[in-house]
C-alpha cells in the first residue's frame, strides 16, 4: 500500500515538473515581446494623450483616447496605422491629428515627403467643402484618407517593406 501512495507522489511531484506554469499576472498584446519600438510610441502616446491600448485581434491594436480619437496599431512591428479623428470640431480634430503625428513617424519612419504631405492634407481637412487630395505615395510609405463621414477624419499610413 505505501509503495502505491509512493508512486502516486512522485507522479505528482513530476508532472508539476513538466506542465506549463500559468501565470495570473496582467499580460499585455504580446507586442511588447516582438516590437519594443511600439512600446515605446504606446508608452508616449499614453503620456500625451492619456491613450490606452487593447487587443483587437492577432497583431492588432485598438488605442483610444478620451477625447474620442482612436490608433490602430496592425502587425508585429507595426506596418499599418488608422488614425481616427471625431471630426464635429473640424479645427480641433485637425490640431490633434497634428499632434499625433510625431509619434506616428516615430512608429513608421520613411521618407519626408510623406509626412509634410499627410500634415499639408490633414490641415486641408479643416474646410469641410475643400477639395482636398486623397493620397500620397514615396519610398517605403502610403498616406491616404478615407471616408469617416463627417463624424471622422480617418488617416491610414501604411508602410511596405
């Protein structure tokens, strides 16, 4: 009977050895492991625009602000970002769009180009009835605008390796 007792212990003992461990700490996306550079722009963004991030599927993120404006963050590292500005303050939303594009070109980098255009393009935006270009294209980087209704300016940058 006690060499059964002793065999069922040392069972035990071992496959507590070799089964995965469960951590019940806070995990982040996962992108911290794979992209330290959003992390970084995350942690930035967090601190001037009180913007928290969350999940939104694999190798996407959702950042929102409580202001109303929303970053997705899609890929490990980050290949594409949407910026998504409440537009009922048309000045307001083009002065924050302005504001987040540091970071952005931070998380993106490439070719000056793009950026002084994106800022030229947001800036047109103002006007609701100005005819404003579309999209833009150099090197590695795409900028164009989309369709947010007048609820929305949306900005989308993409970067192709």
């Amino acid at each position: 009977m006690q060499a059964r007792h002793l065999v069922g212990a040392l069972a035990l003992a071992l496959s507590g050895c070799i089964s995965p461990s469960v951590s019940l700490a806070p995990t982040s996306s996962g992108h911290s492991a794979h992209d330290p550079l959003a992390e970084e722009v995350k942690t930035g963004l967090a601190d001037a625009f009180a913007m928290s991030f969350e999940p939104a599927g694999p190798h996407h993120e959702l950042g929102t602000a409580p202001d109303g404006v929303q970053l997705d963050l899609v890929g490990v590292p980050v290949e594409e970002v949407v910026l998504s500005l409440p537009s009922e303050d048309r000045s307001a939303a083009v002065e924050t769009g302005l504001a987040y594009l540091p970071h952005l070109r931070q998380l993106l980098d490439g070719p000056d180009a793009v950026w002084d255009w994106t800022a030229e393009a947001l800036a047109c935006r103002e006007d609701l009835g100005a005819d404003c270009e579309m999209s833009f294209a150099q090197g590695n980087l795409t900028a164009h605008f989309t369709d947010g209704g007048e609820d929305f300016l949306v900005l989308v940058i993409t970067r192709e390796e």
